[in-house]
C-alpha cells in the first residue's frame, strides 16, 4: 500500500460510526507510512499491534489494527492464512 491508502485503511477500522472494515493488516510499510495513522488510530481508541501481538514498532513493518473486541480473533485469521512475518526488504 502506498501511503494514503494505507493511513486510509488504518482510520477506516477505528471510526466506528462509519466503519467500512473490521481491521486492517499491513506488512512492509515504512515508518513513514504509519506514523501519524497509528497516533490518530490509538488516540481513538484502536488496538495498533505488531502482527503477532506484541506493541506496535514503527520498525517492525507489520501492522494490525482493530478494535479490542476484535483483534485477537482477527491475529488468528491472519496467522493461521499464513501472512508472512518477516516482511521484504525494499
């Protein structure tokens, strides 16, 4: 995902009043492409992880947000589709 999209997604899975996803995973975005989306997402109260379920790095390159209710089932989903934990260098 480019920027935009990516920060769009992110907000999309933490507004409640006009939600259009559940969450929203990401592997391989750059700290640049998630830093001001995971302030605005967790000051609204979304859970913004690292995919295995650790707190979220800006250098991790993986990111998972969803709302608290959702989120450990949702880490589930995406492990066991196999989502890759070590995202490419790029």
């Amino acid at each position: 995902s480019t920027f935009p999209e990516a920060t769009a997604h992110m907000f999309r899975a933490q507004e409640p009043r006009q939600r259009s996803v559940d969450g929203y995973y990401e592997w391989g975005m750059h700290p640049w492409d998630v830093a001001a989306a995971f302030l605005i997402c967790t000051e609204a109260g979304a859970v913004v992880t690292d995919l295995d379920g650790s707190a979220f790095s800006i250098t991790a390159r993986r990111t998972l947000v969803a709302n608290a209710k959702i989120q450990p089932q949702l880490k589930k989903i995406i492990m066991d589709a196999g989502a890759p934990m070590q995202p490419s260098v790029n």
